[in-house]
C-alpha cells in the first residue's frame, strides 16, 4: 500500500503544482545529456550499421544511468529515519516524471484561443506541442492536432510511468521516462535517425505496448462515466487503433475519436512534406474547441480510473495474503 501512498502523492504535486519550467527538472536534464551524447556519438559520415550500434549505445549509457541514479535516490529516501518524509520525498520524484497538469494547460491555453478566434496564437501554441507544422492549420486541424496530442500522450505523461512504477518503483519509472525523452528526440524516421534512432524507437514502442491498451480501455471508461459515447469509444478502439502508424498510439486516440463523435487523423505536414494518417472514429461532431477540453477531461478520468483500480488490486492481494 506504501507505493498507492505514493503514486496519490505524486498525482496531487502534478495537479497542484505542475511541471516547473526549469533547465533543472530532471526530464531537462535527461534530455540535456541525450543530447550532449548525441554530439559525441552521432557522425553523419557513419554507414548504416554503425549509426545502428552507436544510437545503442547512447542508449544504454541513458537507461544505466538513470536507472542506477533513481535506484540510488530511491534507497536513500527509505533509509530516513523519518519514513512519511521518505515518501513525500519519493512522491514529488515521482511528480516529475508525470505530466497530466502539463498536459492539460497546454490543451486549455489552445482552447481558449480557439475560442477567442485568435488563429494565429493558436496555431503558434498547438506548435509547441507537436512536430507537424502549424502555420498552415485552421480551425479544426488545431484542435485536431490538440486532440490527438492529450490523447497519446495520457500513454507517454500519465498511465505509463505509474505503470512502470508500480512494477518496479521510481527506478523503472524513470528508466521508462528515459526511454521515452530519447524516442522523442531521437526517434525519428528521417535521413539522420533513420537508423541512429532505431533501438531508442523499438524500444518504447515495446515500454508502451501494455501502457497503451490498459489507457484505450480506460479511456471507454471514462467515456461512460462522462457520459460520452462510451459504446462508440468501445467501437473504434477496436476498429480503428491498428489504423496508426505507430504501433501504441491509435489505443488512445481511436477511443477518444469513438467517445467524442469525432474523426482523427488525416493529412499532417512534416517540414514541408504532406504525410496521410489513416482516419480514426466517425466524423458525427465537428473537431472544434470543445473536444480539446473534453479530451483534457477524459485523460483526468482514466489517470484516476488507474489510480482506482491499482488501490482495488493491491487490496485484494492484501485480503487474498491474509488468508493464506
């Protein structure tokens, strides 16, 4: 029960104070060294096989290291003498490997330029969270953009590093935040990270294969619960999911898509080139400001879904132990 402790804790920090914009934040400074590390191991000359084993070993070197750091700051904080102080040390690392606050006012900062028509704040906002550009989008390709953005990342900045968490502690948590920086920065399927990226990039996708599909069910959930359309959200999860080119991220937005009535995906521009994403859910709604916030509602819903349900399995297994 000591983990559930400290997994509320680190969800009400996030909620209550959010991520501090500082070159200090751990997920900065990961992403500080990814990059430093980078420029000692990436050269443009390299075939393809070398730029292969040196992307893994920039690889290796992250996950060791901040696995090993975690694991270092974890023990520390259960060897004080003072163990409630341990936790809440524990809680607020805990905080800065998850996102939800964060996550949320950048989708309520585009919506409510949306509201206020202000297309061209908005578009600018919407770029700071997305890698497609922006400076073309209207209206509803904004709110697209926003929609799809919350929903994949609920994955990526909530349900999976509580996940990993509660299998192996802050450890693992922050291994999976490591992972995860590195995909996003290096995980690309371009001429330079084409194969320098290729491991960092498997290697999340296989971090949020099981992640990805407990957040599709819980986003029906949440669907029912914020009496949404829960049957649809079922619906296209099933149908839709495998659409994505990524192997995770259609198990967030396809339920979102079904639960709001909306269609996403589509034709996104990446650095001056059109790229088609196969549609998600039905477009009955139009993709509008509106679904930017009720998106923003459902990924609050399936973190608490989460939370709820690991406090019911851990109390089973406590009635189930007492037993024996």
């Amino acid at each position: 029960m000591e983990q559930l402790v400290i997994v509320f804790g680190a969800f009400f920090v996030d909620c209550l104070l959010g991520d501090p914009r500082s070159k200090y934040h751990p997920v900065a400074l990961m992403g500080s060294m990814i990059a430093f590390l980078e420029r000692v191991f990436y050269r443009a000359t390299d075939d393809a096989g070398k730029k292969l084993f040196m992307g893994g070993m920039l690889l290796l070197i992250v996950l060791l290291l901040c696995f090993n750091a975690a694991e270092g700051m974890e023990k520390l904080f259960r060897q004080l003498r003072l163990p409630h102080l341990g936790m809440a040390l524990e809680s607020i690392a805990l905080a800065f490997m998850i996102s939800p606050r964060s996550l949320a006012e950048a989708g309520m900062e585009i919506y409510h330029l949306l509201r206020e028509k202000d297309i061209a704040a908005a578009r600018q906002a919407v770029g700071m969270i997305v890698s497609r550009d922006t400076e073309t989008l209207d209206e509803a390709e904004i709110a697209r953009a926003a929609v799809e953005t919350v929903a994949e990342n609920t994955v990526d900045g909530v349900i999976a590093p509580l996940f990993f968490y509660f299998i192996g502690g802050l450890p693992l948590a922050v291994l999976y935040r490591a992972s995860n920086t590195m995909d996003a920065m290096i995980g690309y399927r371009n001429e330079k990270y084409l194969y320098f990226g290729k491991i960092a990039a498997r290697l999340d996708d296989v971090l949020n294969y099981i992640p990805a599909r407990m957040t599709g069910i819980l986003f029906v959930i949440a669907a029912f619960l914020l009496r949404k359309d829960a049957v649809g959200a079922w619906r296209m999860l099933w149908r839709d999911a495998s659409k994505h080119p990524s192997p995770n991220g259609g198990y967030a937005e396809a339920p979102v898509a079904g639960a709001l009535g909306i269609r996403l995906g589509g034709e996104n521009l990446y650095f001056g080139e059109v790229h088609f994403r196969a549609h998600m859910g039905d477009p009955e709604q139009p993709v509008d400001a509106g679904a930017i916030r009720d998106t923003i509602r459902l990924m609050y819903t399936a973190a608490i879904l989460f939370m709820l349900f690991a406090y019911a399995a851990f109390s089973i297994y406590d009635v189930y132990v007492s037993w024996l």
